[in-house]
C-alpha cells in the first residue's frame, strides 16, 4: 500500500551507507543516488526536529550460510559513515553486527523514549539490512514506511523481490518526494 500518513513522531532510519559499500556494484540504482536521495530525508527530518538514526554495520552474524560470512579484518574506516549524509550531532547511532538494526542495539528504547510511533527507511541493501530492520520494526509494533528509491541491492531480483512482496506485508512504501510532502502535512507533536 502506498504510504498514505506520517505520524506525528516519525524517526528515519539510513541503513549501512557507509565508506565500505560505496564501490559495491549497487542495482537498480547507483549508491550515489541512494546517498543522495537519504540526505534529503535527513535534511527534513532535521528540520522538522525529528530523530535520525544513522546505522551501520561492523560485523556479521554467527552461524553459518552457504555465502559464509567473513571474519576478515576490514580497511581502516570501513564502518565510516559516507560523508554524503552529513551526520550530525544530534543523530542517533547505531552499530549492529548483523541484518537488523533493532537486534541487540536498544534501539526500540531509544526511540520508545522519544515517542517515535512510526519509521522511515532508507539505504543499503534493500534485501538484506533494510528488510531485516524492517522486520524488525514489526515485531517492535512501529509503523513503517520504505523509501524505495532510497534504496538499492547488489542484486535487482532481490531488490524487486523486497520492494513488491515483501515490504507491502511489512508497512507502506513510497518515494521520497512522496514522503517529504506528506511530512509537510502531517500534523505536528
């Protein structure tokens, strides 16, 4: 269902936009897109004196998969934030070491704490860390909405997969202009 309402008190959460990812072979849209159109979320919501919560990844879960999951060492600021968000102060973060940003962060405290009753989502990838925090969010009871052209996936069957069939059971999906001129009309806390 297209996203029809913002909350009052809405959080973003940008998923994994971070240095180690830029050069990922990124479909149907490039990272520069998805950088691009998650800092104008930003940018509203920081106005609009609404949570932002910058996520990003260090690790990967235990267990094993038939990908594997590396234990290597990364670069030197891999988990680095893109600079491309312009983090602020004022930002919440929140480093996981798997697929959900809500998984052994407190992040559903924090954002309980403020009231938050709704999340926006954006970035990287759309498969794998926005669905998961995606899913985490319902299991938390959080309204959510997706920014699909704030998103992108190495792989564009996983992506497509997400956005059509996956995501319409989760919440609402939109794209960002969509969003940025329903936060202009919602109603204010």
């Amino acid at each position: 269902m297209p996203v029809t309402v913002i909350d009052p008190k809405p959080a973003l959460i940008i998923v994994d936009l971070q240095k180690g990812l830029l050069n990922a072979p990124t479909k149907p849209l490039p990272m520069a897109e998805v950088i691009d159109q998650a800092a104008r979320l930003a940018r509203t919501f920081r106005a609009n004196d609404l949570p932002v919560v910058l996520v990003n990844v260090e690790g990967s879960p235990p267990g094993r998969s038939e990908f594997g999951h590396s234990s290597a060492a990364r670069p030197q600021g891999w988990a680095d934030l893109v600079d491309g968000l312009d983090a602020q102060p004022s930002d919440i973060r929140v480093t996981k070491n798997g697929w959900n940003a809500f998984h052994d962060t407190g992040l559903s405290t924090i954002l309980r704490g403020l009231g938050v009753t709704q999340v926006l989502l954006a970035g990287v990838a759309t498969s794998v860390g926005v669905e998961g925090t995606a899913r985490g969010a319902l299991d938390y009871g959080y309204h959510i909405v997706l920014a699909t052209d704030a998103m992108t996936d190495v792989d564009t069957d996983a992506h497509v997969n997400s956005v059509e069939r996956i995501f319409p059971k989760l919440g609402e999906t939109g794209t960002v202009s969509h969003i940025l001129a329903l936060i202009d009309g919602r109603p204010s806390s």
